[in-house]
C-alpha cells in the first residue's frame, strides 16, 4: 500500500515520492485536521458572556492603606434589549465595523485577507475581525494575545455565528463594548457622551459613538493625554473623531443604510459633553482618583489600558494622605467662606478658583491636592495645570541657573564653554530701578521683532538701585532677574526649571524672550511644587507620584520605585534655599512664617492680576496655593482668566495675601507633631558681580511696611532704611492688617507701560488654555505669549 521507498526503481529516483503517494498523504492529512476541525466545533460550548462581561469595582487607598472609594465598570453598565438599540446604532456599526454581518457565518476570510494585506502595506488593518468575533473576544476571552487564545476565539466564533440569532450577537455586542470614560455599553456611553438614554439617540450621534469602538482613548475629543499626551490630545482627537464619524455616515449611504437627503442633515458634528464624575467621586475624591488612574495609566509596565482598568478588579494604593487633604480643604473653605462674597460682588467674587499641592520632599510622595470645589461640579483639576501663569515664584529657577551655569563673559560669543562663564553670587548687585532698559548678554540693548526696547517695570513703579539678587528675591523686584536671566541665558533658565522637576510643554512658556525670567509659563501646583522640593533636599530631584502600589486579583502588577536625581550641586540648592527662607523671614513672604521652624518660600503675581501664587517649603514638606478667576462653564471655549482687582474686597491679590494665607494655615496644621529640621547652612558660592566695583551695601534685612507693601501708596525712588519688623498680631484673614506687613510683586510693562503689562501698541495675551488639551503657549520675538483657548495675562507678565 506504500511503496517507498519505491521498488523497482533505482538512485535518486528511489527516494522521489509518486504523485499517488503524495496526493494520499496530502488527502488524508486534510481528512484528519477536517475531522479534528469537526469534532471540535461540536465540542464547543460557548461561555455565557453575561458572567466574564460583568465588570468588577477597581478599590482607591488612602496611604495608610483605609479605602478612599470604590468605583469601576460594574456601577456604570446598564445592558439594552435589541429593541431598545436605535436602528441608526446598528446601521453605523455594521457600516463601520463589517459590511457583511447579516450574511456571514461569523468569519469574513474577504475582511481577513484585506486586513493582511493592509498590514502589509503598512497601512489600516481595521477589517479583519467581525462584529461577531469582536463580540467573542469581549465577552467570552481573556484578553490575552495568544495562539491558544485565538484559536478558541476561531471555533468560539463559528459556533455563535451558526447558533446564535444575528440579533442577540448585535445587542451583545453593542451591550459589552467599551467606549471610553468607564462607560461599558451603548447606555452607559449615550449617558457619558449625551447625558441622554440610548433610545434618544439621533444618527449623527450614533456614527460619533460607532467611532469610539474603534479605540476610545483617541476618539474621544475631550483627549487623553495620560494614554498619549501627543498623537492622543484633544485637538488631535477631535479631528479624528471628525473624519471618521464623517466617513461612517459617508459609508451607511454607500451601503444603502441611510438616504443622501438624510446624510444632509448632519454636516456639524455632535461635539459631545465634557466627562463627567461619578456621583460618590464628589468634594476631592474625584480629583485624587483621576489623579491616581492616569499616574498608573502612564507608568504601569504591565500594559494595563484604560478598557482593562474599567473592567474593574484593582486594587489602587495612593500617597494621598486623608489628614492633610482635609486640612488643604479646610484652609481653602475658610477663605471662600471669609472672603469670598459673589453675591456682594458679583463682578469681583464670581469665578474665583484655587489649586494646591504638597509633596513630601523626601521621597516626592503627592500627600494632598485640591482640584476645586467638587469634582462632579467643576472638572478641571486646578491641581493639575489650569494655565495660570506662576509670576514670579519662577525666580528661583534664574538664581539657580545664575549659579549653575554662570554669567556670559561680554566679550565672547554665545556659545560659551563653562569655564568662560562666571557663576553668580546672591550678592552679586544688579540694577532694580523701575523702567529698566534691558540689554543682551553683551550690553547691546534687547530690542522686539518692532525694534522698539524693553523697559522692565516693577510693582508700583518702584525703583530700588543697586540691590543684591538677594534683596531684590525678597522684595520681588523685577528688573534684576530679567537683566541676570539676559546675562545667564533664557535657554540656561528653562534648563533650569526642568533639572528642577518642570516639564518641556505646552505648559512651558517661550524662552526666547526676557519675560520667561519672571512666569509667564503656567506648571501645575504640583510640579511647582515638586520642583522647589528640589531645593529643600539640597538638589535632590525626585519626580512627583500618586500611587504606591497596584494590585490584580490579589497580585502586584504595578509597585512605585523612586528615582533620584542630583539636579544642582548641594551648595547651589542650599543658596537657593537660604535666599528663598530670607523671603519669608523678611520680605514678601512674611505671612507663611510658622514660629520655631524654617520655611523657605516665594510669592508669585501675575500682571493684570490674573493669578496670584505662593510656593514655600520646610526641610520636609513642599506646597503650592494659586489663585485664579476664570469661568468654570467648562462647556464654553475660549475661557479667558479674569482680573482679580476687587476680589475679596481686597484692593488687589497678590502672592503674599490669599495664597500665602492658606499656605500658612495648611502647614501649620500639616506640620504638628513632625521633627523640627532646620535647612543647611549654605557656604559662600559663586562671584559677587554688579555694574559698579563696589556694590552698595545690602540693606538691612527686616524692611520697612512700605518696602513690603506691593502696592505702595507713594513709590519711593530709592530703598529706605528698613524698620524694625511688623508685630505678628494680625488676626487670621484680616487682610488689612497683614497688607500693611507684607506684599508680592506684580509684573512689569514696556515703553513706560502700565502695572497690567500692557505694551504700546502690544497684546495681552497669555498662557494657555486653562487645563484643556488643545491650548498652546507659544511666544514670539517681540517678548508677546499667546494662547489658544483663555490663560490672558501680560505679555511680560509675573511679579510677586
């Protein structure tokens, strides 16, 4: 029956097969894998989606390890009968999804081999699963990328293609889909996306949510930057969602699911609402979850996705700590509720927002945040980046560059070798009149794109001389650290900011320009004030983090290691320090003292008086407070940030009232009980360098009220002679009293302008876009920074 090898034959030929042999094996190999392919589709049971489908809850800790909240897919899926799916929803999926779905038996070889092919190409393999096998996978499989799990998935597949009624597999299918936002089904997402019933659904929406099953983290265009702070932004994501949603409904005609009259109806795209919180995610839970779920989205290594995690079944351990997030609450409620009146003044106290952060210095553990009043109210995260630029809290960044890289020598050109720069002394004099004509590196005079100069203006039109850089952080004075960052290099400064934990972003403001010395970019409070945590570890830099720990089914998938970096030399950081603790023993930041402990710090004010900032440290805790007015309509584009001139019945805000209060009150609570630990005593570093060869002496280092106020009555040209400092006696809020103490710095204004920044003939044009995705901060030549959608402040914006 088997000749072989063959007889009668001889040499090679001897070993050749005959056609009969090899057509024999060939046949009875298919027979065997026909009849195995038979058996196992007989054998084939396929496993009730309703009970692998069901989503789990995901659990949040605190950092003691109490649960914070439990939330997941399973309180947000709400399964529809097939009668209850709107014609238009199955008409745009089977369109978008697969054409032949009412034909075939589950499995489209055409589709399988146009996706291969496509792949091959290089380009789109969207074509090779059925609505019928994506049903499968989603319901019944793991979601595992095996062989194993695919051939299950092939048999699975065919027998719910032949048994199950096209209309079950639809429904189950629209039913355990995930479309984004921790909405499982199509009620779930017409609710997230619409805040509709699914039935109400019209076909121009129905083609937008057909989009998202395609990958709902860059289809939604509220963006998704912690999946891909890029190719996933909300700009864009919306123009993917546009076209496809476009193509979808182009197709259903092609298909002769939809008439062209129809099609005509919808030429603007049903632009879906903001997200919106879960109910129990209210006050700041909300925001410490978002927090804690896109810190793990960004970091897990396992391959945990967005769909994954809304299946539910995690456990999430965060660093917030419940005791100090109250306390950051309960300081920011104790100014609304004092001074915060929309109904007295409507056209002051509407609006008005707060962000904050506190970091652990040591190890860069977030241990409090504050989003904004409720989380299911006001979405934007205020803790996260708003657009609020930082003023002059950004000066700290200047001096350490000053240090670490040193001033240019004039005489060379600008790519100078380390050893032609001369590091710069805190006693180093700089010129701090008001008006100051800015010059280059070389003393040629900084001129705009228009060849007009710059003239740096202080708060209150204030000229001070010749002061140290020391004295001219405590008063907040302009013009000296526009000047040094001229002289150090713009480029040098942004290096600066970013060795010190700030991000190269949308964010980061144009560096070309002398105004990026003083906070025209716009970081969250986080990163500010992670950064300054930097300066409180003696240059240990050691990037902010939310979670701990992530569990999966009682398995560590995901456990948080922390890096740290030597950013600046130890000497520097601790310069740095012993400048910024003199702010808050003498200067503008006399309100965050807390008796018997160092606290280092900086305020921040923002020209136009759009935001106001304070930033400070103790050896082990780093917080940042802003301030900000801006319409919380989230639904409106192009917000702008509004003057807070009259905010709180205060004449203005400023770094040192508001901010500064509150820092003070969450410190102090957030401190009790700790060690006392006092900042190293720096050594002498760097060249005392000035525009005279002997430097006029510093000035005593306990100013006068009218030096710290930074809206003096009357500036005076030159500094006085301090006066003893102020009695602490001021009540708690009582702003009058602490005024006359303390006081920022607002930002400055070309040609003469005025406090506001405005230019002659220039814009005021700011930041970015208030905590969306689709704003820019992009600056110009002539010193102008603009954003897309609000973030108004002065084009050289930022004082104290």
């Amino acid at each position: 029956m088997i000749d072989y090898p063959r007889a009668g034959k001889y040499g090679f030929r001897r070993w050749v097969p005959s056609w009969k042999l090899v057509s024999g094996l060939c046949l009875g190999f298919l027979g065997i894998m026909m009849g195995a392919a038979g058996i196992a589709y007989a054998l084939v049971v396929p496993p009730e989606p309703k009970d692998l489908a069901t989503a789990q809850n995901n659990v949040y800790y605190w950092a003691n390890d109490t649960q914070m909240v439990a939330t997941g897919g399973s309180v947000n899926r709400q399964s529809l009968e097939y009668a209850q799916i709107p014609a238009a929803m199955r008409n745009a999926v089977i369109s978008a999804e697969n054409k032949t779905f009412d034909d075939d038996r589950g499995i489209d070889p055409m589709g399988i081999a146009r996706a291969f092919w496509n792949m091959a190409r290089g380009g789109d393999t969207q074509g090779g699963s059925t609505i019928t096998q994506q049903y499968v996978k989603n319901s019944m499989l793991s979601q595992d990328q095996t062989v194993s799990r695919k051939v299950k998935e092939l048999f699975i597949t065919l027998k719910v293609g032949g048994t199950v009624p096209k209309n079950k597999v639809m429904e189950g299918y629209l039913n355990v889909s995930y479309y984004g936002r921790g909405a499982s089904g199509l009620q779930a997402a017409a609710r997230a996306y619409y805040g509709k019933d699914a039935t109400a659904l019209n076909p121009s929406e129905c083609a937008f949510l057909a989009t998202l099953l395609k990958g709902a983290s860059y289809f939604d265009p509220a963006g998704a930057p912690e999946v891909d702070p890029v190719k996933a932004s909300a700009k864009e994501n919306t123009r993917r969602a546009k076209s496809r949603w476009s193509w979808i409904l182009d197709e259903e005609v092609k298909d002769g699911r939809m008439s062209a009259a129809e099609r005509e109806k919808y030429k603007t795209f049903p632009m879906p609402d903001p997200p919106k919180k879960d109910a129990k995610l209210g006050g700041q839970i909300g925001y410490l979850v978002d927090l804690a779920t896109k810190y793990f989205l960004a970091h897990n290594t396992e391959g945990v996705t967005e769909k994954e995690l809304a299946r539910g079944g995690y456990e999430i351990h965060t660093t917030f700590v419940k005791e100090n997030v109250d306390q950051l609450e309960k300081s920011i409620n104790a100014v609304y509720d004092a001074k915060i009146n929309a109904k007295k003044r409507p056209d002051k106290d509407t609006h008005v927002q707060f962000g904050g952060a506190s970091v652990d210095t040591k190890t860069g553990a977030i241990v409090a945040t504050y989003g904004g009043r409720n989380a299911t109210e006001h979405y934007t995260n205020n803790a996260d980046a708003t657009g609020a630029q930082v003023g002059s809290t950004w000066k700290p960044f200047v001096l350490a560059a000053a240090m670490e890289y040193g001033k240019r020598d004039p005489k060379l050109g600008p790519d100078q070798g380390e050893s032609d720069r001369t590091p710069v002394s805190p006693k180093s004099v700089y010129d701090g009149d008001n008006a100051l004509t800015i010059n280059q590196y070389n003393g040629d005079v900084w001129l705009d794109k228009d060849d007009k100069e710059w003239h740096q203006t202080n708060d209150g039109d204030k000229s001070y001389g010749d002061i140290t850089l020391k004295y001219a952080m405590q008063e907040s004075a302009n013009s000296p650290y526009v000047q040094l960052g001229m002289d150090v290099g713009t480029d040098k400064v942004k290096q600066a900011a970013m060795s010190a934990g700030l991000r190269d972003d949308d964010y980061m403001a144009d560096s070309s320009v002398p105004s990026f010395s003083i906070g025209t970019s716009s970081p969250s409070a986080i990163r500010m004030a992670g950064s300054y945590a930097t300066f409180a570890t003696s240059g240990k830099q050691r990037e902010p983090f939310s979670v701990t720990e992530v569990k999966h089914k009682g398995e560590i998938i995901y456990q948080h290691k922390t890096e740290t970096k030597q950013a600046f030399r130890n000497v520097i950081a601790d310069n740095v320090t012993d400048v910024l603790k003199n702010v808050v023993e003498n200067g503008t930041g006399t309100p965050a003292q807390l008796p018997g402990r160092d606290v280092a710090g900086k305020t921040g004010t923002t020209d136009g008086n759009k935001s106001a900032w304070f930033v400070g440290y103790t050896p082990q805790v780093s917080t940042a407070v802003s301030m900000f007015r801006m319409d919380d309509d989230e639904t409106q584009k192009n917000r702008e940030f509004l003057e807070m001139y009259g905010t709180g019945g205060e004449k203005s805000i400023h770094g040192a009232s508001f901010p500064a209060q509150i820092w003070h009150d969450y410190m102090a609570e957030a401190m009790k009980g700790r060690k006392v630990v006092k900042f190293p005593t720096p050594e002498p570093f760097g060249e005392v360098v000035g525009e005279k060869p002997t430097p006029s002496p510093t000035p005593s280092p306990t100013p006068s009220p009218s030096q710290t106020t930074e809206e003096p009555a009357s500036p005076s040209p030159t500094p006085t002679t301090p006066s003893p400092s102020p009695s602490e006696t001021c009540q708690p809020l009582d702003w009058e009293c602490k005024n006359n103490q303390t006081g920022g710095n607002s930002n400055g204004s070309n040609n003469g302008g005025t406090t506001d920044g405005s230019t002659d003939g220039g814009t005021d044009a700011g930041t970015t876009d208030g905590g969306t995705d689709t704003g820019t901060n992009t600056g110009t030549t002539d010193g102008t920074t603009t954003g897309e959608e609000n973030g108004r402040g002065g084009i050289f914006g930022g004082g104290g």
